[in-house]
C-alpha cells in the first residue's frame, strides 16, 4: 500500500495497483485503479478488502474519524 497525505486526509493506492482510497474527515471513496466495478475475477474484491483494513488500521492511528460522525 502506498500512503499519499493530503490536508486532514489521506489517498491509498493498493500495491496490487487495482484500487485507490480517499479517506478524509466524514469522506470515503473508493475507485478502482483500471476498468469499471466490474471485474471477472473475486482477487480484485480481496485486493480491495484488504486495502479497506489496511486504510482503516492506518487512517484511524492518524486522526481520522473512519465512522463519519
């Protein structure tokens, strides 16, 4: 996973290269690196679940409210 601070947010990019992550104060976006959302193959969904954990584990250690409230 790569790490891209911004202004009280932070942009992951999975290191398989199929998904990025917007995660700021009461924001969260998910966009898939190449293509659409739909993928032929679950290995894009488990690449982006584990980008999820790793985002959460990451972004709440640094301040961000990951609930929204």
């Amino acid at each position: 996973m790569v790490v891209l601070p911004g202004p009280n947010s932070f942009t992951y990019v999975a290191a398989t290269g199929d998904w990025r992550l917007f995660v700021g104060q009461g924001r969260f976006e998910i966009l898939p690196q190449v293509g659409a959302w739909e993928y032929s193959s679950g290995a894009n969904l488990e690449n982006l679940a584990a980008l999820i954990v790793e985002a959460k584990a990451h972004a709440t250690s640094n301040g961000i409210d990951w609930s929204g409230n």
